[in-house]
C-alpha cells in the first residue's frame, strides 16, 4: 500500500508546488499508519532534482523518461497515473491544486473510480477520512469524506508550511503502456516566463488596477515588486483594456492565488477578484477611497492616494533593506 504523488517539473525543474505535494503525501501517510509515498514523474527528468523530494518525505521516484511528455496532454499522462497507482497498490493519489492537477485529478479518479476531493487545505482526519477544504469563493469551510477504496486529492499551494528532512529518494525507471497513439494534443509554441516566480507559486504578490490610470505608471508596481522580490499581478480590467498581460489576471475568472502576502494598489475590490485572493495570509490595500470593498477583507488598510504611498513605501524598505 502507498500513497502517490504526480511531479510537477518543466525538464527536470521540479516546481514549488510538487515540494507541497510530497509534504501533505507524507501526512496522509502518516495518518494512514505511515504508508510508504511514491512519486511519478514524467518527461525530460533530472535525477538529482528527483531525489532530492526524499528531502519533503517521498522514498521512491518513479520516472517515464520520454521527451512526449514534455508536451502537457492530459489524457495520456492521466493514464500512466493510474497505471503507476494500480502497480503500486496506492491507497490515494495527490496532485498540487494547480492547472495541471485540476486537468489530471479529475481524469484520474474516473480511471481509478476514486473519489475526489480538490482543493484540499487540511490533512484527512479520522476514520471516516474527512478533508477540509474552502468553500463559497472562501468564505467558509467544508468538510468532505471520501469512503472509496481510492482517494484522489488535489492539495491547495501555500497552504501548508514547506518541512525538510533528511535522505534522498531512489529513481527508478517505470514501464507504461501508453504510446505514441496516446497523444492527440500537438503544441506549436510554449512561451515561459523566466524572470519572475508564476503567479499560482508566488509567496508574495503586488498586485494593482485601474486606480493606476494607464500602463505608464506600472514602474513604481514593478519597483515595490523588485525590491520585496513579489511576482507582479493585476485586476480583470487592467488586463482586458491592455495594460498587462492577461497571464497576470488574478480573480475568480483569472489566476487564483494564495500568497502569504497580497498588496492591492488602486483596486476596488470586486467580489470576482476577492474570489481570487482572499485565501491569501495577509491582504494589503492601498486605495484612496475609505469605502473601497477591498478594505472589508483587508488586514491592513492604506487609505491613501497610491502616487504618494506607494513610493514612500519603496523608498521605507530599501532603508530598512540598507540597515
């Protein structure tokens, strides 16, 4: 019996998300009476990078070392999951709630007739396997049970702290039945972003909106950034009209982001864009107007005009950075 983990990785960089990942496998499997963790991973590989997740509690890494899937089809890496599930007798499967994981969680519990709980944001509790997860554009939480023999589980980034210890993993090589016929989806291009950490990892976020007036006045967003080392977002607006780029969207309709911090500059705070953020730990506004629907959700408020905050604030951390 084990518990299985799906890497995430571009060519052998393993992302945050699959560091997650191993971590919460290893809690349920210590709540399971301490069942033995497995990870799969497919595509290019980097066998010193897969190791290492013996680090974040995985004993054994599985790899299917063919470049086809470099290329993100679902279908066929979906069907290798299960099969690597079913050799290895694994009592649950766990994903990162990211894009990938909602396209393969899914597809894999159907192959498994497993039950599915996405989105997970605690780790399953007594007999019954009972897991917490938020609901209502996280307003509230639920508690569900899943009371198949298999249990597919996608885990919510930057819900739990990152926990190190000590060993490597072994890497073996895994044999699959899926071939070329498999793959329907043909990639004409991938363009990566490679300056800043993707928005869904992202531990620290700034973010703004129209209350920036135009794309000119983005530079002291990207300096308050810089100097924090945050990723960069915007609102549905800001986006739409051409501002930014639609990848830095975040809301309910956009990129859904659970940073430890999120400062919002100039944005209103529409119920779709708090659907978006409002799992964050600590959620910053700054905003000019005192009835900004933003400040209800806020932890701390600058009611303020942000031309003036923002670059006194840029100007207070890189003296607190000096000193």
């Amino acid at each position: 019996m084990s518990v299985l983990v799906y890497v995430d990785h571009i060519k052998g960089t393993v992302k945050k998300g699959t560091y997650e990942a191993v971590n919460y496998a290893a809690k349920v499997a210590e709540s399971l009476g301490g069942k033995e963790v497995i990870a799969l991973a497919l595509g290019t590989t980097n066998n010193d990078s897969l190791a290492a997740l013996g680090t974040y509690g995985a004993s054994k890494v599985l790899t299917v070392n063919d470049a086809a899937f470099d290329t993100f089809d679902s279908r066929p890496i979906a069907k290798v999951i299960a099969e690597a599930a079913s050799a290895n007798a694994a009592e649950v499967v766990v994903f990162s709630h990211n894009s990938s994981g909602k396209a393969l969680a899914p597809r894999v519990a159907v192959r498994l007739e497993a039950g599915l709980i996405t989105g997970a944001s605690s780790v399953p509790s007594g007999d019954d396997f009972t897991v917490r997860r938020s609901v209502f554009s996280g307003k509230a939480f639920a508690d569900y049970t899943i009371n198949s023999a298999i249990k597919v589980l996608s885990v919510n980034p930057n819900s739990f702290p990152l926990e190190e210890g000590e060993g490597t993993a072994s890497v073996e090589a895994f044999s699959t039945s899926v071939g070329a016929g498999d793959f329907k989806v043909k990639v004409l291009e991938v363009s990566r972003s490679t300056d800043t950490v993707p928005l869904p990892e992202a531990e620290l976020v700034v973010s703004a909106g129209r209350g920036l007036k135009g794309p000119e006045n983005w530079g002291m967003v990207e300096d308050l950034a810089t100097i924090l080392g945050a990723t960069t977002a915007c609102s549905r607006p800001v986006a739409d009209v051409g501002w930014r780029p639609h990848h830095e969207h975040v809301g309910q309709t956009g990129v859904t982001v659970q940073p430890n911090l999120y400062i919002a500059i100039g944005i209103s705070g529409a119920i779709q864009h708090l659907a978006g953020v409002n799992n964050s730990k600590v959620i910053v506004v700054i905003n000019k107007d005192p009835e900004a629907p933003f400040f209800k959700a806020a932890d701390y408020g600058i009611v303020g005009d942000a031309f003036e905050v923002v670059p006194k604030l840029i100007e207070a951390l890189k003296e607190f950075k000096n000193s």
